[in-house]
C-alpha cells in the first residue's frame, strides 16, 4: 500500500474551508423579525413552519439568531394548592419552564438561540443568496417543560419587597403574617427543591397557614407537604418570530464559496428529534 500527498491534519482543514464573509463595506449588519408561514394562533398537535433566511441579504448569521415563542398552556394538577392562607398566596412561585390549582393557565415566553439547534449547529454563516432558503419545521415537545417551587423565603422576600407600600396601607396583621413565616420557616420541610419533569410527581407545598394556639394570640406557622403530578393538557403557540442577523457580503467572496462548492456536495443537516425521560435531579434550583 502507497500512500500519497498525505499531508498534515491543518493542511487537510485548510483545503476544505473557505474564508470568512467579509461585508461588502456598503451595507450593514441588521436584525429581521421573520413571522412563520404556518397559521397563528397553532394548537399544540399542528407543526410550524418558520423561515430562517431571508432574500434581502447574501448571509444568514445563525450564530447571533434566535427564536421567540409565545404560548399558552394549560397546566394540569392532580392536587390542589388551597390551603394557603391569604397573606401567602400572592407571594408563592411555582416556576414552569423548559428542559403556574387543579387548572391553570400559564402565559410562557421561550427564547431559543439557533446555535443551539442540533439540527443547524454545523452553520455560522450560510450563504442563502447561493443555497437558498434555510426553512425549521417544528413542534412544540410538551414532555421538555419542567416545574419547580420556588424557596417560600425567597419568592416572599421579593413579593414583600416589590409591595411594600401595599402591605403596609393594607393593614399590620398580613404584615405579621408574613413575619411569623421568615422567623418559623424550617429548613426541614422536606419539598422537593429541584427540577422534575412535566407528567412526573413532586413533593410540593400546598398548604402554608397560621394557627393560633393561645388565647393570647400566641401563632404557629403549619404547612403540608404532599405528592403532586403536574402535566401539559394542552397548549396554544400564539407567536413566533425568528429574528436572524444578516448582512450582505462582497462579490468576490460569494464567488469563492460558489466556486468551492461547485465540485462539492452541500449538506444540510436534518434531525430525528426523540424524546426521552429527563432525570429529575439533574438540575436543582
């Protein structure tokens, strides 16, 4: 066996590559809002087809776009949260995210960098105005949302803070309500303080109340602890953008890269998206 021109692995790179787009010194960089070609307001079972280029620039900056996606869901519980006391429902989180009782409709926001999509994360750059347009069909993957409850201390501080002038005109008792929780809250309440997967059970707090236990006015702080299963019945996507960062690029450069793939195959990436089981202490709060 002969080997021939076998040559370094930087050499092998550098035959392969072509230079970076350059901007043609008469247009700048810009930020599109591009709308999807799909019907809006989506149900949670149609796929959305959103395009990613657009025709007024030679080069799509993958790398400094993103995704918004505005939707609405109707979060299922199998346990009410009923037995908190007045002072305390306004300041209690529970948090729904991506990988607020028995119905409950959540307003989400998600904002998605491109370059963190498998399916177009081998693109900085892509010269559109040579490959034409670069298109992302997708549906919305219930089973990647997870939940969590925030620290009762934590979200009641903020809650406290942001409303200060409110309790106070309100009148002293929630005021002392809201004391008796930061001096009696225990670190041994044993709620689970962590990420879990929608569809799956969590110990949460669903109850925080007082109970008075002298005549004196003497207060105990009482909360309950239970398992409880929270899941996606539905979702409506209401809104979304792409917006791609762009800009045109000189002549001789788009030159270079037509003549580099002229003899060359060009790729797009596709992906099979499955889902699978998030573990539910990968992450904590």
């Amino acid at each position: 066996m002969h080997l021939h021109q076998l040559g370094t692995i930087e050499a092998t790179l550098k035959s392969n590559s072509v230079d970076a787009f350059r901007n043609d010194g008469e247009h700048h960089y810009s930020i599109k809002e591009i709308k999807p070609e799909s019907q809006m307001p989506a149900l949670f079972d149609k796929e959305i087809l959103i395009s990613l280029s657009d025709s007024d620039h030679d080069v799509t900056q993958i790398q400094n776009s993103f995704i918004s996606i505005v939707l609405t869901a109707n979060v299922q519980l199998d346990n009410k949260f009923d037995g908190y006391d007045e002072a305390y429902k306004d300041g209690t989180v529970l948090f729904i995210g991506l990988k607020s009782a028995s119905q409950l409709v959540a307003l989400m926001q998600q904002q998605n960098r491109l370059k963190k999509l498998l399916k177009i994360s081998g693109f900085t750059d892509y010269p559109n105005s040579l490959f034409c347009d670069l298109k992302l069909k997708f549906k919305i993957n219930p089973n990647a949302f997870v939940f969590a409850q925030v620290n009762p201390i934590i979200s009641m501080a903020k809650y406290y803070t942001m409303n200060k002038t409110d309790l106070m005109a309100s009148g002293p008792d929630k005021l002392k309500n809201i004391d008796l929780l930061f001096r009696n809250w225990s670190l041994g309440y044993q709620y689970t303080k962590q990420f879990t997967q929608m569809g799956c059970t969590a110990d949460l707090i669903t109850k925080i109340s007082i109970e008075q236990i002298t005549d004196s006015g003497l207060k105990n702080l009482m909360c309950s602890i239970t398992p409880v299963t929270l899941s996606i019945k539905n979702y409506v996507v209401t809104e979304v953008t792409a917006n791609m960062s762009r800009y045109k690029a000189t002549d001789d450069c788009l030159q270079r890269v037509r003549d580099f793939f002229a003899n060359r195959p060009f790729v797009v990436p596709a992906q099979r998206v499955e889902a699978w089981s998030f573990p539910t202490s990968a992450t904590t709060t």
